[in-house]
C-alpha cells in the first residue's frame, strides 16, 4: 500500500502541489524562527566572550533594584569601590584588576544627526593602552587623550560616516562635547548594530563614576594561575577585608559571569522566538485548511481507484494507511523544502539588518533540533488534515463508487449547525460575562470567548454559506448572465468545500481586520489620554535613552518656562519585590498632569509624602497613611502614601515620589529624566516659549519639543510602526489563504472536466467560461473576507469596554481601512481564479466530454 499511496502522488502531482507549498510556507516560518533566534544568539554569546574575558570579576555582593527603571522586575547587585581594583591588583594571584567604567553616549554623526541602529545601545568605555588584553585593539590613530577625543569602533565609525580625525559632537555624562574622533577600535566579534565608543580611563571615571563607585571590575590572573584559583583568593581577601564593608563585593569565575550574562540574553531573546512562532501557528493553521481540502477532493476524484483495491481484497485500513502514507509524504517533502526556505529566510533578514548597520557573526546556523522539530510539526499537521478525508475513502463503500464515482449527495448540516450554534452560544457568552463585570478575569473571560466564536463560525460557515451567497451573488447573477448564476450553484453544490476554501481567507481577515481596530482605537484611546491628563504646554523627550542632565538645568532657567516638571524613572526595593517609582512634582495646584485624585488629595500632600498608583496600591494593599520602607542604590528612606492616585498616561511606576525624596534612594548617575512638562510663564505665549526651548534643545540633536497634539500624534505613528509589522506577519496567512482559494479551484474544475466540456459543447464560449471561474473565486474571497471582518470587527470591538481602566477607552472603527481589505479580499480572489481559469479555457472539448 506505500507503493500504491506514492503512485497516487506521483498520478496526481499537481493537485498535491499547492498542498506542499502550504507546509513550505508554515515550515519556513519555524524553522526560520529558531535558526534566527540561534543566529541572534550566537551573535550576543560572542559578543559577550569577547569582550568579558577577564578570568574573574568582582562585583556587589547584595542585590539591589537597577538605577535604570526595571519594569520586568530585574534587579542588580549593589556598586562597589573604584578604589578596590588598586587593593586587589597586590595579590600575587591578580595579573591585572581593570575597573570596568562605562555609560550611555549619544554620537552625533556626520550627518548632524544622533548615530543610532535600530534598538541597539550606545555606550562608551573606558580604555587603557594596555586594554588589547581585553580583546580591543587600536587598528588606526591612537588611544584617546583627555576629555576632548574618543575612539570608535569599527562598524560604529562607519554607521556615523565619521574619519579618524574628524570633529563631532556628543552627549557624554549629561552633557554635550565637542570631540575628536583619534582612533578606529577593532572588535573581536560583530557589535550587532551597538554603537560602541572609547574614552580615556581618567575621562570615563569622571564622567560614569563620579562617586567612585563601579558595576563591577576585570580581573586577569598571573601566569599559571586558573581562574578557580584567582576567584578564591579574591573572595578570601574580600571576606577578610571587606566583609563588613557597606559596599560588599565579591568575585565570580569569568565562566559564571558570561554564563549568566548569556542566560539573561536568551531570556530576552525568548520573546522574539514565542511572537514569531505564534505567527507560524497561524500559518500553519490557514495552511492546514487547504491541505484538508486538497485531500477531500483527491478523495472524492479517486473513489473509483479505492473501491477498485477494496474490490481486490484491500482492507478498509489499509485505504486509511495509503491516504496517511501520501499525508506522511507530503508533510516531510513539504517540511524539507521548508527548512530549506527557513534558511533563506534568515539569510534575507541577515542582509536586511546589514543595511541597518546590525551585522550578525557566524554563519546561519541549522541545528538538528530545528530540523527534526520543522519536520515533525510538518508531518503531523499534514496528517491531522488528511485524517477525515482518509476516514471517507476507507469508508466508502466499494460498489457505490464503482457504480458512479462522480455521485455525491452531500449530508444535511444540521447536526454541525447545532454544533456550531452551541459554540456560538459559549462564545457570545464568555464576551457579554467580560463586559457586564469580568473584574480581574475579564481578559481571560473576552480570550476564550473570542477562541469559541471563531471556532463556531468556522463550523458554521457552511450553514451561513447559502443566505449569504444569495446575497453577495445575487447582483453578479443579474449583472452577468449566465456566468453569476452558475458560479453561485456551483459554491452552493459543495457547500462543506466552499466554506472549507473560506475559511483559511476568513481567519486572515479576522486577525487583520480585529488588528486594525484595535490599532485605530489605540490611537484615538492614546489621544484621549493626553488630551485629559496632560495640562502642560510642550512635552520634552529624548530619542536616545534620557534627556542630559544639562539640557534639563538649561531648560528650567528659560525666561519663558513657568513651571518645568522633569519625569525621572528608577527603582527600589519594598520588602523583597522591585518596585518602579518616579520622580516628579506633585503640584496641587495648576499642575503639568492630571491626576486622578482615587483617596486623599495631592493638595493636601505633607513634606516628603508620596502618592501611589491605584494598581499597585491594590497589589501591595497600601492605602492613605500607610508608611513604606523603600531602600535603593544610594540608601534607604521609609515614606508615607498621602495619596492614591490613577492615571493611564504615567501607569508605569508604583510610586510618585517628590524630586528630593527620589534623590535619596537612587544614586546621582542613574537620576535620569526621561520626559519633562513645561508650561509659558505669564509674560509669554506657548509660541514663544516653544522658540526658546528649540533653541536650547537643537544643539543636543537627540531632542524632541511637542505640544500634546504632536505628542498624541508620536504615540499613534509607534502604534502605526506595530500595525505594520502585524500586517506584514499576518500577510503570509491571507498569501496561503488566497492560495487555497486557487488550489481549490483548479481540483475543481479537474472534478466538473464532463461539465465543462459540456457546456462548451452547448455554446459557451471560453471567455464566459474564465468569467464563471472568476466569479467563483470573487465570490468565494467575498465569503472569507466579510464573515472574517465581521467576526475580527466584532470581537476587537469589545476590548475598548473591557480594557477601559488600561486607557484603551475609546472605539473607532476605520470603515476606509477596512474598505482597503476588503478590495485586498477582492484583488486576491481575481489572481487566485487566473491559474484554474486558464486551465478550464484549455480543456479540449471532446476529451473534456469523454473523461472519465
């Protein structure tokens, strides 16, 4: 029965064709997904080898939360000495003890614009002459000299289309400089699009560890010594001398510490795999459809060779095992050629992240995981899909099919309907239980809802087929006589099939359609939102990392300022959880941002007292009075809430904290202002005001000044640059889709070749004939599109009553953007009928009318 099931593959190559390209497509994006996560990884893992290289490294001994605001709760270790690097560079074991000293710089490249690739950090470091231990080599000029020159690397000089000796500015400490470029630096590895820039020791030192305070420091060992050894006699001079110290340190192989600076990438790394995988489920899922329908017509068009080997002594599992055979089949051919497709996607995605300056190591890695993986999930989903068609030509009896192999008399739909209806009913349900009162469980309570009518309508769709088709067909059955009328009998003949070819276009539709809802009403929610809570004239940001601390003082001393309110982030720690807080004024009267007054009032706010965000005044069970002991990286301060607070534009933080108590739990480098809220003073309109403050921003290159309105605006384009990755990713569901429609209609026509001979033989001309053709595929990308826009619409509809208190409150639908799907539904249909219209005009007559 193998044979038998390849042979039938091979006899029927061109119905299966598009079936494989359905598992390619899926496959690529897989096996894609892990090749490029491993090439992302390998990446970052040399990056972190070849530049941690030290045999040991000390650093804090006590973990504290991050200077920098660490919303996913990450916390780092306390600061330690400079001065302790001097101290260990005495132990016979130490060779070298390098502290590693370094921060954010924003470079002006030569363009007058910040030089900046993508996501990628831009950081400056300390560097020594003696720094080619590190794995950092002066390939051209010289090692930087005093506060006025810096290095840089390789990848980065080029990015800035700067020349050794050039003159640039940069954004160092907080401050702007003018400096000169001295020397090109040579990595061992490739920088992944960071922009990596070098200062002398002594400059780097001033500038990052002012209060000689370091992250951690590089230790090289002497000659001989392993680094077991070296971290052992560290940490027994560390425990001696330092062990009750306030700044306790303490030392860690160099293989621990990149071990973990590699966990912490792969961790971060893991979101990229589990976003793009979830597209390749939806991939899959389309592609799984057409698959189905390929099987179900092969099925139906061999009914005469099944019964011919039950006839013969076949059993009827046998049947069974040849359809699954030719499934097998087909998922590891399509599998195969999917990884191969996998690869070639990663290497386009290499090439497209050379062009933003993000070069990646290595070769494009193929690992024996992702391949048995790709090949696995090909396999069974080829199989699951082909299981009912298989069930059918087992179950046929043999007779029957010898007697009139084209009969079919399609079952009623009234079980399936019942089904459908109860999955409807669970579904609808689950949505109006969110939007009545779902409290905490109300996202959970709207995502099973929305799973269960999606599946109702999939199962329903061939109920829903005939009162809609006689609707949407209705004008092509007046306007075009007879193709509109043949086409619609034709979907309505098979109304299982024509729903199942629907249904792969009906889910793209709805995930783009729901898509582009929710994007609109997040653009109109975001504009809502700065519209109520904001009362300042102009907002204040940066486009790389903070605002310098020096504009920041420039801006507060303007004539033209009457109230300047900078918005710094940081954390700390509340008994053993990190909590973000902010530092911002809170004004009771005329303030820069409204808020939400939920318990007690700002007004009313005593010296020192803090007002806490209502979410997390329920996590935490604080309330007005309560006293809480908050400890950060520069100390430790018990603070009393006077207020409870709510607002959806600064949700971040936990706790609002006055400037000067936020000075005292987080340490001078990291009190960093991330936006700042001005209003005129009296004497000057917001015209005016915005000409001086372009004045002092301009310089700093990395600035942005915006009213509310243009900051709205800035938040709509960042939803708009997501929607357009979306679509991108989703476009390849709606490809599959429209490649279903074209599959299905090419075994169509393969399945009416005596009806279509016929009615050539009685006057139809070829050209009516293609137009019959067309119509089915119009009408069929109609069907999807509009029960999927209907669906994705409804349910993305519901999120704005559900998610109100995230300040996702307001519902636009976007009738023109859906408009454009709709005539993208359109356009898919007229390219899927080309290929089986073509085949129909070509038919010759009399083999038409004479084939079996």
């Amino acid at each position: 029965m193998i044979k038998v099931a390849l042979r039938g593959i091979r006899a029927n190559m061109l119905q299966f064709t598009l079936a494989v390209l359905s598992v390619v497509l899926g496959i690529a994006f897989i096996s894609g997904t892990f090749s490029l996560r491993t090439m992302l990884a390998s990446t970052f893992t040399d990056i972190i080898d070849t530049s941690l290289v030290g045999d040991a490294y000390v650093r804090g001994a006590s973990e504290v939360p991050g200077d920098e605001l660490a919303f996913d709760g990450s916390v780092a270790y306390n600061s330690i000495p400079l001065e302790l690097a001097e101290e260990i560079q005495s132990l016979p074991q130490v060779e070298r003890a390098i502290p590693d000293v370094t921060g954010p710089i924003v470079l002006v490249g030569a363009d007058g614009t910040a030089v900046s690739q993508g996501a990628a950090p831009a950081m400056a470091f300390g560097m020594d002459p003696s720094d080619a231990d590190l794995g950092i080599s002066i390939v051209a000029g010289s090692p930087p000299r005093g506060p006025e020159e810096i290095a840089l690397e390789s990848a980065s000089l080029q990015a800035a289309d700067l020349e050794v000796g050039d003159k640039t500015k940069a954004i160092l400490g907080g401050s702007l400089r003018d400096v000169t470029v001295v020397g090109e630096v040579d990595f061992d590895s490739a920088s992944a699009g960071a922009v990596l820039a070098f200062l002398d020791s002594d400059t780097a030192r001033e500038i990052y560890a002012s209060d000689g305070m370091v992250e951690s420091i590089t230790v090289l060992g002497s000659d001989g010594v392993s680094s077991e050894e070296v971290t052992l006699a560290l940490n027994d001079y560390l425990l001696q001398e330092r062990g009750a110290q306030d700044a306790p340190a303490t030392a860690v192989t160099g293989e621990e510490y990149r071990a973990a600076a590699t966990d912490e990438m792969t961790e971060m790394l893991g979101f990229v795999e589990i976003f793009l995988l979830v597209f390749a489920a939806v991939s899959l899922f389309v592609g799984a459809f057409i698959i189905a329908n390929t099987f179900a017509m092969s099925v139906r068009q061999r009914q005469a060779e099944f019964a011919l080997l039950r006839a013969v002594g076949a059993a009827s599992g046998q049947v069974f095992a040849s359809v699954i055979a030719q499934a097998i089949a087909i998922g590891l051919l399509g599998a195969s050629l999917g990884v191969g497709a996998g690869v070639g996607l990663v290497a386009l995605l290499r090439l497209v992240f050379a062009q933003f300056g993000m070069e990646m190591s290595g070769s494009i890695p193929l690992t024996g995981q992702t391949v048995v993986i790709s090949l696995i999930v090909g396999v069974i989903v080829t199989v699951g899909a082909a299981l009912l068609p298989a069930r059918r030509a087992a179950l046929t009896a043999p007779v029957a099919a010898m007697r009139d192999s084209k009969v079919e008399i399609e079952k009623p739909l009234r079980v399936r309907g019942f089904i459908g209806g109860v999955a409807l009913t669970i579904g609808a349900s689950l949505i109006t239980a969110a939007l009545i009162d779902g409290g905490s469980a109300a996202g959970q309570l709207l995502g099973f809802g929305a799973a269960a009518t999606v599946l109702a309508m999939l199962v329903l769709a061939p109920v829903l087929l005939r009162p809609i088709m006689g609707f949407v067909g209705r004008p092509f059955g007046w306007l075009i006589r007879p193709g509109g009328k043949l086409a619609t009998r034709n979907l309505l003949r098979n109304r299982r099939r024509s729903a199942t070819t629907a249904s792969a276009l009906m889910i793209g539709m709805a995930l783009v359609g729901g898509a582009t809802v929710i994007a609109a009403s997040a653009q109109e929610s975001l504009g809502g939102i700065v519209d109520d809570e904001s009362n300042s004239d102009l907002i204040i940001q940066s486009t790389a990392g903070p605002i310098p601390s020096e504009a920041v003082n420039a801006l507060q001393q303007l004539p033209a300022v009457g109230q300047a309110d900078p918005f710094m982030l940081g954390a700390v720690k509340i008994a053993e959880d990190s909590v973000p807080i902010a530092g911002f004024p809170l004004r009771g009267h005329d303030p820069t941002w409204n808020f939400d007054q939920i318990e007690g009032s700002i007004a009313d706010l005593g010296s020192g007292e803090v007002a806490a965000h209502v979410e997390s005044a329920d996590e935490f069970n604080w309330s007005v009075g309560d006293e809480v002991a908050m400890s950060g990286a520069a100390g430790a301060k018990t603070v009393r809430i006077g207020a409870i607070v709510d607002s959806q534009g600064l949700s971040g933080p936990a706790l609002f904290v006055p400037p000067p108590v936020f000075t005292e739990v987080i340490s001078q480098p990291a009190q960093t202002t991330h936006m700042m809220f001005l209003r005129a003073s009296a004497d000057y309109t917001v015209d005016e005001l915005r000409e001086e403050v372009i004045d002092v921003a301009q310089p700093y290159v990395v600035l942005s000044v915006q009213d509310n309105a243009e900051f709205a605006d800035d938040l709509a384009n960042q939803v708009n640059q997501v929607l357009v990755l979306l679509y991108g990713l989703l476009g390849l569901a709606i490809v599959i889709a429209v490649l279903g429609v074209a599959n299905t209609l090419a075994l169509s026509i393969i399945d009416r070749t005596n009806e279509v001979g016929l009615l050539r033989a009685v006057g139809m001309g070829r050209t009516q004939l293609m137009g019959v053709v067309t119509i089915e595929s119009l009408l069929t990308a109609l069907f999807g599109a509009l029960v999927g826009l209907a669906v994705g619409v409804g349910l993305a509809a519901a999120m704005p009553r559900v998610f109100a208190d995230m300040g996702f409150s307001r519902l636009v639908i976007p009738w023109p953007a859906l408009g454009a799907l709709l005539v993208v539904a359109v356009v898919g249909g007229l390219a899927a009928a080309l290929w089986p219209a073509i085949r129909a005009m070509r038919l010759p007559v009399l083999d038409a009318i004479t084939a079996p």
